[in-house]
C-alpha cells in the first residue's frame, strides 16, 4: 500500500512518516507542501492513501480534497490538522479519519492498522479466503493493540474475542486484554472475516477459539472458549449464521 504526505511544516511531515513507518507497513512515495504540486501530481501518478494537511499552500487541504473525491479511482484520505471545526466537513468529503496535531502515538497506530485492513479488504478479498471450520488464514495478519500508553503488536489469531463497552472496543487474549478507541463495527473491519464472527451486537469471537456450544433459551447458544473463562451468547438474530459456520446440523 502506498501513501503521500501532504504537510508544509518539516516537522510534522518527518514525524508523520515515522509513525507510519513504525506503526504500519505502508510505503510513503512522495512529500508534499503545496496543494497545487499534489493536484498536478495525482494527474499522471496514483496513490492509495493521502496523509492531507488542511493549512498548506496554494490549494488548501479542503478544497484539494473535494477535487480529489471526483476522481474516479478516490484514494483514501486522512486529515492531520491542528483544527477541530473541519471535521464535519471533512467527513461530507468521505475522509477516511482526522487526526489532531501534534500526533497522538495511541491513537494513529490503531488508524493505520484499521486503514490497512479497508485498504486490503476493498483491493485483495483474496487475502481473507481460509477455511471457516478451523479459522486458519492463508498468511498471518499482524494488529496493533493498544494497552495504556504502549501499542503491542499481535498476530490476529492471538485474539479470542472483543467487546462493545461504551465507546472503546476491549480485546482479549489468553493472558491480557487491550482498549482499542473505536467501536467493535470499526474494529471488526481490521480483522480477517473468515476467522471472526460477530455473535452477538457486543460481542466480536474468533471461531478458532471456540471449546463448546451450549444450547441456550429461546434456542440461542453460548459459546466458551479455549483458556477462558468467558461465556459469550449467541444472539437470536445470529444463531443461523453461526450454524452455518460451525458447521451445525439443523
């Protein structure tokens, strides 16, 4: 996946780059500090992703975007601006996030890892094809979790299952759980469909994980898990879906 920078500031624009270096495996192919230099760029050159800046020259970030959007393959867009009263707009113009200047570690590394997920699952659905009895992937898929100030780096498949709590998402594995600052809808699109499934409006579970199913009222289950402790129900809406991925007899 590539990307362009989009920054008139040094600073901000050698610091983004590190982050998405750091926290990604996206590849910055080109810096820009004028809007206009970005427009006749894009003319003859494409580019998956654009880190935009709204305060630049001679196009401002907004207006540039709105250009953009009329193209017809639209990359992914990402404000970075220190200015909170463009979002509404921003988000009128289908931008992917908006990022608060200075940066916040905790909350791009998470962005990224959610971009790279759309970005792979709108350009490679081949990469997500895996057998939904056992929930093995055709290659490993790395997420980053966020627990308290650090981001720790996992393979998808060392989580067992997420939780809605308000406005974060908790994820669990065998020996921690992490706050992701998004809700479970959101996180659910970093991760690969064939292995997870969305039991219930709370819950998020991986299927590779699951022990037991235990039939439960109104013919609804509960589902335990390897190492866990934890019980997650089967919501009603969901029970033939979930038959059709475990494999149960009607």
């Amino acid at each position: 996946m590539n990307a362009i920078i989009v920054e008139d500031e040094q600073l901000a624009r050698e610091e983004l780059a590190y982050l998405i270096q750091t926290y990604s495996s996206i590849k910055v192919t080109n810096c820009f500090e004028d809007g206009l230099d970005v427009l006749k760029f894009l003319q003859d050159h494409e580019t998956d992703a654009i880190f935009l800046d709204i305060n630049i020259p001679s196009l401002d970030g907004m207006l540039l975007a709105g250009n953009i959007s009329k193209f017809k393959r639209k990359p992914y867009i990402i404000f970075t601006t220190a200015y909170k009263e463009h979002a509404a707009k921003a988000f009128e113009l289908e931008a992917f996030d908006y990022i608060l200047k200075p940066y916040d570690e905790a909350r791009i590394a998470p962005m990224l890892t959610k971009l790279e997920a759309v970005f792979k699952r709108d350009h490679c659905p081949t990469d997500k094809r895996s057998s939904a009895g056992n929930g093995a992937m055709s290659t490993p898929v790395r997420i980053n979790l966020r627990q308290d100030e650090r981001i720790i780096v996992k393979e998808v498949n060392a989580i067992y299952y997420a939780e809605a709590r308000e406005k974060v998402t908790l994820v669990y594995t065998n020996d921690a759980h992490y706050t992701m600052p998004m809700s479970l809808s959101e996180f659910q699109q970093m991760v690969p469909d064939s292995l997870f499934f969305r039991c219930h409006r709370s819950y998020l579970v991986n299927l590779s994980k699951i022990r037991e199913i235990v039939p439960w009222f109104n013919q609804t289950y509960l589902v335990r898990l390897n190492d866990l402790n934890a019980e997650l129900p089967v919501s009603r809406s969901k029970v033939k879906a979930f038959r059709e991925r475990m494999h149960l007899n009607h």
